[in-house]
C-alpha cells in the first residue's frame, strides 16, 4: 500500500526511488538529487541539440552567403552566453536541488520561476517561427541559443557525474 505524499516525503529511505504514490490524481515519484541533475541536463542537451541542429539547417538552407558566414559568430555568441549566463544559471539550479534534499518528485526538478521561463521561451519560439523574422535570422538565433544549452549543459554533466551512485 502506498503512504500519502506528506509520509513518503519524511521518511524517504534509501529505496525511497522505488516508491510511487498516486493521491488526488498527482503521481509522486520520488528521486534523488542525482537524478534529477541527470533529467536537467539531458533536458538542457536535447533541447540544445535540437535548437542547434535546426537553426544550423535553417541558415544553411534559407539563407545566403552572409547568413551563412555569421554562423561562426552565433556559434561564438552562444558559447559566450554559456560562460557568462547559463553556468551560473546551471550552478543555481545544482544548489536549489542540493537544498531540497533526497526524495522530491522527480517531476520538480525545475522551480516555479524556470518553468514560468522556459513556458515564455517557448512562445518567443512560436513567435519567431510564425514569421516575425525571416527563418534564415531565426536559424541565427536557434544556432546561439542551442550552442548555449550544450555548452552550458557541461556544469549539469560535471554535477551528475561527481555524484556517487548510492
């Protein structure tokens, strides 16, 4: 029989992660601060891959010689937002889930203000593809945006694997 959330959460053990409990149609399933450091920075990855992966397809194939020769500099953009914003940003992240504990729900690795940010990405996204721009300018800015997640990703990868697995 599964204890209510309040319990689970108290009195999580060591085989806290095989454990699930589903009240008022909420499914907690709990996870240690090592995987939940895994689940961000494959999120941070795959989103970058892809972002990169198509921004880079985008000016390639829409744009011309000009666009084509700024695909360095967004490169070069996106590695400098890495090093000066998202390594900070992924250290903050570390620490939040550092400071809550062992056993929260694997579906809050992010905080309220990241998913509030990440929602409002994502409409910018929308915007930017439903013609604001040209697509060869909006494959630009995937291209900075997802060199930044993958190189930002790094200090996520660094965390997850200096943790032992228990």
């Amino acid at each position: 029989m599964h204890k209510p959330l309040n319990q689970l959460r108290e009195d999580a053990e060591p085989g806290f992660a095989t454990q699930t409990c589903v009240s008022s149609g909420t499914v907690f399933l709990p996870a240690s601060i090592r995987t939940q450091v895994l689940i961000t920075a494959l999120l941070w990855t795959l989103v970058g891959a892809t972002l990169l992966t198509v921004g880079v397809r985008w000016a390639w194939i829409e744009g011309s010689g000009v666009i084509i020769a700024l695909l360095p500099v967004a490169i070069s953009i996106g590695y400098l937002k890495a090093r000066v914003v998202l390594g900070r940003t992924a250290g903050r992240m570390i620490d939040r889930l550092d400071q809550r504990g062992e056993g929260r729900s694997v579906f809050s690795f992010l905080s309220l203000k990241s998913c509030i940010l990440v929602a409002m990405m994502m409409g910018l996204g929308r915007l930017l593809r439903g013609g604001l721009l040209p697509i060869e300018i909006v494959g630009l800015i995937y291209t900075a945006i997802g060199c930044a997640l993958l190189a930002g990703s790094r200090r996520l990868w660094q965390s997850w694997n200096a943790r032992s697995i228990d």
